[in-house]
C-alpha cells in the first residue's frame, strides 16, 4: 500500500492547492465507487455517511457542492480511521457488485473500469503528493529506503529520423483508452528528427551554469513572469549545499546524479531549455508516431501542444463528461508515462495534461530537431 509507510500526520498537510492530502484522495477513490456506481445502480445501497459527499468530491458541478480545492488539508475530520473503514464499507459492497457484474447493463461495467482507472490515476498523485509535502518538511524526512523513484539513465543516444507523411493519431482497437483519446484522425508531420534519450541533469546543470534562467529571449513572457515572480534558479527539489547539487527523492536527499535523466520540469523550463538548445520540444502527434520506435516511460514527456479536443470528440453526458472535458483549455500535453505511473496506463495515446508552471510531477524533456 502506497500509503502504509506514512506516519498518521503525514495523511492531512496540504501545502498547495495543486497538492492533496493522503487521506483526502484514500476518500475521494472510494467516493468515486460509492457516487458514480452503487448509489445510482445498487437499489439497496446505503451510504456510508451522507456528509461525504460533500467532503470528497473533486470538481464535478453535476453532482453539487464539495469542499474547495485549498481546503482539503483543513480538515481533521473524518479522521484516517474513518476514511479507511470507509474504503472497507465500500470495497465490500463493490466486490459483492463485481461478483455479479454480468448481470448489470455495460453502463455499470465500464463505470467500474472508469474507476480503476481513476484509482490508479490518484496511486501516481499519491506518490507525487507525498514527495512534495515531505521536501517542505525542515525535517527532510524519508519516505521509504531505496525509494527514490527518480535515476533512470538513458538506453540510447543521437537522433531518430521520422519521414515527412500523413499519421494516424489516436486509440483504436480493445481494451480501455481516455475518452480525450478518442477520435482517432490523420495528421500530416513535415520530417522532423527527434532524440532518442531524454535531457540528463548534467545537460540541464550546463543550462543553469551559462545563465539560462537569467536570459529572458529565452522564455516565454508568460514563463519568464513566472520565474520573476518566484525568484527561482533551479529545478524543483534541486538545492545546492557546501557547493554540491543535491535532489529530494522520495529515499531522501540524495547526491545530483549528472548522468540520470531530469526530473520535475515545468512546461517554461522546458521550453526554456529547448531554445537555448537551438532546438524545440516535439508537438503530441510528432511524439505519438515516433513512440514505438523510442525508449520511454519513466518521465513524462512535455509537447508543445496544448491541450485540445481531436476533431469528432464528443463529452458524455452527466457527471463522467466532467471527467476530462471541461479541463481543455489553458493546458499543455504530456506524453509517455512516468516512474510512478501505473503500467496499465502507459500507452502512446495516453494524453496527460496540466498547467505550465506546474513541475510536480516526474516530468522530463525530450527534443526535437527539424
């Protein structure tokens, strides 16, 4: 269990908005299975405790109010021993469900694939919270020995060469996908030449050490207010102590190693670095088509597209089309999956997506030449 290696404080701190509480996404996984699936279609289901479903909702309008986003962390109660014999209620209700599932109308099936999916989504959150409350801590605590979930090396180098031509993006085929990765369509791709291996930390280091965050032609203005603005000059989780680059990981603090690949980039550093490069990030359908011939998963990968509907898509109705939707603007892709990802999602059509100035994921940067 992601979270058995926590102390029982561990489970409330919130020290972001874009970060969540242990405890708040153990109740908003089970919440999911109890709103979407058996008080809908259990007719003998009984909530746990009605007041839950304001306390655990995320952002779904159609279902009604929820506690804000920033006050997550504010609660003490349901204590952690509520929330986990919640999870038991729960679990024992949707196992019984399960049990019978071929009983039930393919709606309640792929509601309970959509779930799985959604827990696994917030096994990665859990992760990636974690870390981020911990590195705040003076304390530098540990999370777990030998846990750092952040070098891994690159298996190839140089450039791979993609023909100029006409490409299917998008999932096809059986088995679960996103509905964003739906609508599958050609896109025509000038040739382009993409990297083999992601950008190491010793390649970022040259970054920093020629000024590359003191060099505005290099940002965006968007980016470049930002770095102003929180007056940084590093990655996050990088610090330099008696003049030696360390890295937070979730094994501790830890010797930089120069050789790993970078990790916790945000889309303006990234795009940052690419131009002092003298090259570009790929766009989502330039990394979609070179995947299968590219080693990758253990970094998101940032493109310069934004986040954006395929032609054809069409948003479900009721609570399920809040699910990704409504989250299309203002956004950039990612691709690949990361360390941290659950296998079952790493699959080229996989369309991660968050804000630019956010780097609090295994996030990483592969270039591309044209």
């Amino acid at each position: 269990m992601i979270c058995s290696p926590l102390a029982i404080e561990d489970y409330i701190p919130q020290p972001s908005v874009d970060v969540s509480p242990p405890k708040w996404h153990l109740g908003h996984t089970t919440w999911f299975f109890e709103e979407m699936v058996l008080a809908v279609h259990s007719k003998e289901f009984s909530r746990y405790n009605p007041k839950y479903a304001y306390v655990f909702n995320s952002y779904y309008e159609t279902i009604g109010d929820r506690v804000e986003r920033p006050q997550r962390g504010w609660m003490s109660r349901p204590t952690v021993s509520d929330v986990l014999a919640y999870r038991r209620y729960v679990d024992e209700r949707m196992e019984w469900l399960i049990e019978g599932i071929s009983f039930f109308p393919k709606e309640v099936k792929d509601l309970v694939i959509l779930g799985l999916q959604h827990e696994q989504q917030h096994q990665e959150l859990l992760y990636t919270d974690i870390k981020y409350t911990l590195n705040l801590n003076p304390m530098v605590p540990v999370y777990e020995e030998d846990a750092e979930l952040v070098n891994d090396y690159n298996s190839d180098q140089g450039f791979l060469e993609i023909r100029e031509g006409l490409y299917d993006i998008g999932f096809e085929g059986e088995g679960f996908c996103f509905d964003n990765e739906k609508g599958r369509h050609k896109v025509f791709l000038p040739a382009f030449s993409i990297a083999k291996g992601l950008v190491t930390n010793q390649e970022y280091l040259e970054f920093i050490e020629d000024g590359g965050y003191e060099k505005h032609d290099l940002w965006h203005a968007q980016g470049w207010d930002w770095l102003k603005s929180n007056q940084l000059e590093h990655p996050m989780y990088w610090r330099k102590e008696e003049g030696h680059w360390k890295q937070f990981t979730l094994g501790g603090l830890m010797d930089l190693d120069p050789h790993a690949q970078l990790a916790h980039i945000n889309y303006y550093e990234a795009y940052a670095f690419a131009q002092w490069k003298g090259m570009r990030l790929p766009t989502e359908f330039e990394w979609e088509v070179a995947s299968g011939q590219l080693s990758w998963g253990s970094r998101w990968e940032w493109t310069q597209s934004a986040y954006l509907p395929y032609p054809k898509y069409q948003k479900a109705e009721g609570a399920v089309g809040e699910y990704n939707g409504k989250f299309m603007v203002s956004q950039m892709v990612l691709r690949g999956a990361s360390v941290a990802t659950s296998p079952d999602h790493s699959r080229p059509t996989y369309r991660n997506f968050f804000h630019p100035e956010l780097s609090w994921q295994f996030t990483g940067i592969r270039l591309v030449q044209n």
